[in-house]
C-alpha cells in the first residue's frame, strides 16, 4: 500500500524578511520620524522569542557595526571638508601675497575676480569692482584698445601683453605693464599687471 506522500515543510522566512515585512506593512501608518521606533520594536518583539533570538543579536550586531560604519564616514567627510577649507584659505593668502595684480574678467570685460594687489591699485574694495568693466579705469580713448586686446587673446587662444594706462580718482595716471591668457575654467580671460617705473 503507498504511503501518503508527505507535503514538504515550507522554509520559514528569514529573520531579515521577516523584520521588512513587519515593517514595510506599518510603514502606512507610522508617523513622520517614527521609523527607527518602529525598527527598534520589531527587533524587540523578534529578540524576545526564542526561535528568533539568536538571529535577533546578530542582526543588532550587523546595525552596530552598519552604525560605527557611518559614523566613520562622517568623521572622514568631515575632515575632508576641514582640510579642502584649510587649502581654499591657504591659496586665497597666496593668491592676495602676489607682489602683481591679478584680476580675472568676464567674456565682456567685467571684473569677476581679484586679489588685494589690484583692488589696491584700484583703490577700490572686491564688492565694488566685481561686475564693473575694466576699462573704467582706463582712459576713455583706450577702451578700443582695450577691447581688442581681450578679443584676441580669447580669439587666438594665446597670452598676449599691453601697457595699459589706469586712472584712479584722487590719483596720477599709473602705467603698468599687462599680461593677459585665456581663463582655463570658464569664458573670460586672466590678467596679471606689474607698474612700468618711471623713467629718471
């Protein structure tokens, strides 16, 4: 006579699904900023059964470990970002200690940047001349000059030079002697001045 075969006995799910699913079908009616309280009972009630138990520790390990984990990576983000300020302020002392000026210009001429050496020339504070033409310290008669100066080198692609003439307000005409590239980074052009001595 055959024996009855016997049904195989399902695999009960894991403690992990098991948490999911508990939590996933209170996830509709837990409030905002409830979750972790919701995550911690399910563990709770799991850590109190016997069959769940074992399993229930060593998923608490796993979120101690997945918590020393994150709180690593925030300590490395951290200082990662201490040391990127440290480095910006550190180039932003170099680039101010520059015994020439430097000015960075918009693709139309604009002052963008610049660091102390010009805006002493300028007589002028970095608020006041971001966003002012450069030729606004030159000479009316030598802004085409100007203008076709910049057009080229970002035309060409290539540094080119020019004595410029500024005139500050309160002060003597000062020549200088320019220098001007292609900005790297964005569309515009870099300049770099140092004073043409007076002839005795």
């Amino acid at each position: 006579m055959n024996q009855p075969s016997m049904s195989s006995t399902p695999t009960p799910p894991s403690l992990r699904e098991r948490a999911r699913t508990q939590l996933s079908s209170n996830a509709h009616d837990a409030l905002v900023g409830r979750d972790a309280s919701s995550a911690l009972k399910v563990l709770f009630d799991l850590a109190s059964s016997p069959d769940t138990a074992h399993d229930a520790l060593a998923l608490l390990h796993e979120l101690q470990v997945h918590q020393v984990e994150l709180d690593l990576q925030n300590e490395e983000l951290l200082a990662s970002r201490a040391e990127l300020e440290s480095t910006c302020q550190r180039q932003q002392l170099l680039h101010d200690a520059w015994p020439s000026a430097h000015i960075t210009l918009d693709a139309a001429g604009s002052v963008l940047a610049c660091n102390a050496q010009a805006l002493a020339c300028l007589q002028q504070t970095l608020p006041t001349v971001q966003g002012t033409p450069l030729a606004s310290w030159l000479p009316i008669q030598d802004t085409p000059r100007l203008q076709a100066w910049l057009l080229q080198v970002q035309q060409t692609q290539t540094r080119q030079s020019l004595q410029l003439t500024l005139t500050v307000r309160g002060r003597a005409p000062q020549t200088v002697c320019a220098a001007a590239c292609p900005n790297p980074l964005a569309p515009g052009v870099l300049i770099t001045w140092v004073d043409v001595p007076p002839i005795e």
